[in-house]
C-alpha cells in the first residue's frame, strides 16, 4: 500500500510539473482585450474596503471577482500574479482529473493518461493563457471536485455536504454549474454500481439533487432570457435555421479539438452568418456522429466504461454552448475547457484499449509496441509543443490580433479590432491601413467606414472623412454614428470658413 500511495505521488508531482511547464511561458504575457475593462479599468476591485461594502454582491461569477480583488491589492496592475493564478487553477483541474478517474475506472495508467492529455492540451491555452478566460478554469475546478464528492457520497453524508459546498463554490465562479445536477442524475442512473444505500443518505440525497435541479432550471432560465433575444439580433437568426448552425459549430469543435492547429479569437466558421446557415456535409457529419456517439454511450457503458463516460461529460458539459438555444458565441475555444476533459478520457481509453489489443497479439507485438509508443509519443509532444507555442500569442495585444489573422486571414472582423488597437496606441498610419483591408475585403461594414471617417477627421483630412461618412449611409442611411457625424463635419467647416 505504501508503494501504491507512492506511486501516486509520484505521479501526481508529474501531472503538476508537465501543467505548469507548458504555460510557464504564459506569465510575462500582457493584459489584453477584456482584462483591461474587467481588471486594469474597473476601480470596483481596487481597493478592498469599499469593494466589501459597496460593490459586493452573491451573484454568480463572485467569486472569480473576489479573486480578482485579492490580486489586484497584491500585484496592482503586474499582470504575472494573474497569469500565475491562471496556472495553478489549470494545474489543480487536472489533478483532481487524475483523481476522479482513479474512483471511476481503478485504472491509474489510465488516469494518468487522461490527465496527461488534459493538462498539455491546446484547446485549454484561452482559458489559461488569456487572464479573462480564465473563469472557465476556475468553475471547473468546484465542477470536477464537486462530481468527485458526489461520486464518493454513496451512504456518506460529509461527502454529500462536501459536494454542495463546491457546487456552491461552482455557482459563484462560472456558469458551469447549470448543468452540474444533470450530470449527478446521469451517474446515478448510467453509472454508480449497485449497492445498499441508508434510508436517509437516500432522502437527502433526493432532496439535494431536487432542490439543485430547480436552481440549475432558473439559472438556465435567466441566462436564456438575457441571451438569446441579443443573439439572434448579432448573428440574423431567422426561423430554425440556427438549429443548422448549432449541429455544423459541433463538427467544427470536433474538428479543432483533435487538430487544435490554429488558435484565434474569432474563427472564420462565425463570420459569415448567412452562409452558414445552409445545408451542407457537415450538418448530415454531425447527425451521423451524434447517432455513433449515443450507440455508444449505450452500448459500451458497461463493458467499455471510460468511453461511454467520456461521451456522457463531453455531450452534457458541451450542451449550453451548443447553441440549441442561441446564448452564446458560436465559436469559442474556451468554451472546450470542461467538454475537453471527456475527450482526454476517450482517447486515453482508446489508447489502453489497442494497446491490449496489441499484447494479445503474437507475431507482431514487438514491431506494434514500439509503432503505439511512438504514435503516442508524437501525439503528446505535438500537443504538449503547440501549446507551447500558442501561448507566445498572448504575448501582448498586437502580437494577440497578428496571429488571429495570420491563422485565420479570411476573418475581417479582426483587421477591424487590430485598427482600433493601432488608433489607441496613436499609430494612425497603421490604423487606417488596417481599416482599408478589412474594407477591401468585405465594404459593407458601416462601422468601420465610420472608424476611418473618425480617424481621417482627427488628422485633419475632412474629404476623406466625408467621403467615409456618405459610403457608411450608402450601406444604412439611418445610422446614427455617421449622421451625427456628418452633421458635426458641416458645423466643423461652416466654423471655419467663416473664421
């Protein structure tokens, strides 16, 4: 037993050593994007005192903005404390990802192996790279430990109470608690082995999922109802046509979940959002590979347990980004973060499962050990160096926005956000450039033709910013922004000839 305990250890200290190791690179990264609303300009979380008793509220999310408050008074405006924080979150995701599988399966070359994969992952590099996807991390920290004290609470009433504690914990870092009660009931009803159960661990136990599930409904309720009018207005959702959308998204997030290449903000699969609700292969592929995944979830649950498994966490902690209901962006790596973790569980299962294929064979077991090893070597180090690499990306702000478009040069939308970002440094020749080619591309993006006019305005060069205004009320001649402006540019000029 003091060997195996060992082991463990032995184990675990690589688990955290691999974690921190593929984003060390991360923490002399900068503030980008929304870090800047949310930390860097938001004097909420700047000072302790009155953020206890003025800001303070129990709402979801709290606690990440606690957290955030702490780091703040510790690190100020050094953004490494934030990286770090980051980190260890992830590394403590993976830990207890190499705990629950050793409950669930009593393999630990299989845990290992998952949590392996888990931890050098690509897809996790915005939800740890970047400060602000990092809540992500954060509620699936109290997700995973929840579902492990659930797991282990079978006729225990501290680890039942132990599991309302994270789940309540899971409640106010991150939305990922909605689907929490669902994934208890599912375990109970697919999973957990036959046994006897006291008489009142059963009552509180029903008591407890009864009264979650009811929260997870309002919960879900609320963010529908806050979402998804915004969401059909962004993406011109008409009819039932985002139901095509969502089923063709699902292959894309299979698509970068194993071949996670290119890393963006925005992938060019979103931006066209008339094109993509056409019917096309990938919509009859996802139909196709959602029946393959529920036979399976069926038909191996019991002799094949890790897959059946993974397909049951991937589908369920997946579903509120699926856009079934329109509540969220239609692509975003972090959302991957917790429906990764069923993916790592599969493949390592996949893996174990040819390698025991390949030890009952007898010609050829050598020749095929060495060719498992060496594809599963190529396969971690691949990953563990593309994280490596993605995470140089998060460097500081233009080098964030350079390589969205270098991996992604169709998604205009980005030229866009690199413009703004030139503007705000005063960097006005590379502003209007990056104005120009996103125009070249697509002209009829009212506002961008109204940024350039913003900015030929500033410098002084009226022609120009006229000329933008008109071609913006070409496109809309009721919005507002050019309007305005242009009725601001006429006063501007009358001022000055008269002068």
């Amino acid at each position: 037993m003091k060997n195996k305990g060992l082991s463990n250890y032995i184990l675990v200290l690589v688990l955290i050593l691999v974690s921190i190791g593929v984003y060390v690179n991360t923490l002399k990264g900068d503030f980008l994007i929304d870090d800047e609303q949310g930390i860097l300009n938001n004097e909420r979380i700047h000072d302790i005192g009155t953020y206890f008793s003025n800001h303070f509220k129990i709402k979801p999310g709290a606690l990440l903005e606690i957290s955030r408050v702490f780091l703040w008074n510790i690190s100020k405006n050094n953004p490494f404390c934030y990286h770090l924080f980051n980190v260890l979150v992830h590394t403590g995701c993976v830990i207890l990802l190499f705990i629950l599988c050793g409950i669930l399966f009593n393999n630990k070359t299989l845990s290992f192996l998952s949590s392996f994969i888990f931890a050098v992952h690509p897809i996790h590099t915005e939800a740890v790279s970047w400060i602000s996807g990092g809540h992500y991390a954060f509620s699936g920290l109290f997700y995973i430990a929840a579902f492990i004290f659930y797991v282990k609470s079978f006729n225990s009433i501290r680890n039942l109470c132990l599991c309302v504690l994270f789940f309540v914990l899971c409640l106010f870092s991150g939305n990922a608690c909605a689907t929490l009660p669902f994934m208890f009931i599912l375990y109970d009803l697919f999973f957990r082995g036959e046994g006897k159960e006291r008489v009142a661990c059963r009552r509180i136990r029903i008591a407890f999922l009864s009264s979650i599930f009811i929260l997870a409904i309002i919960f879900l309720a609320a963010f529908f109802i806050s979402k998804n009018d915004f969401m059909h207005k962004i993406f011109y959702f008409r009819g039932f046509n985002y139901l095509i959308v969502a089923a063709k998204a699902f292959v894309y997030y299979l698509k970068i979940l194993y071949l996670p290449v290119q890393r963006g903000l925005y992938h060019p699969f979103a931006f066209n959002t008339t094109h993509i609700q056409d019917v096309s292969p990938a919509l009859f592929y996802s139909l196709v590979i959602l029946l393959i995944a529920g036979w399976s979830f069926f038909k191996f649950r019991r002799s094949f347990k890790p897959l059946s498994f993974g397909v049951m966490w991937f589908f369920l902690t997946y579903a509120p980004y699926s856009n079934i209901v329109p509540m969220c962006n239609i692509i975003s790596e972090r959302y991957l973060y917790l429906p990764s973790l069923g993916f790592c569980v599969i493949m390592a299962a996949l893996f174990l499962k040819a390698w025991e294929i390949i030890n009952r064979s007898v010609n050829y077991r050598k020749a095929l050990r060495l060719l498992a090893v060496a594809a599963l070597t190529l396969f971690l180090g691949s990953y563990m160096l593309l994280t490596i690499a993605h995470n140089y990306e998060y460097d500081n702000i233009i080098t964030y926005w350079e390589t969205n478009i270098r991996n992604f040069p169709d998604g205009y939308t980005v030229y866009n956000n690199l413009a703004a970002t030139y503007y705000r440094m005063g960097n006005i020749n590379n502003a209007i450039a990056y104005c120009l080619i996103n125009l070249m591309v697509d002209s009829g993006q009212p506002h961008v033709w109204c940024n350039l006019g913003k900015i030929y305005r500033e410098i002084g060069d009226f022609d120009q910013a006229r000329y933008c205004y008109q071609e913006v009320l070409k496109i809309d001649e009721d919005y507002f922004p050019a309007v305005k402006a242009l009725q601001e540019l006429n006063i501007k000029e009358k001022d000055e000839n008269e002068q």
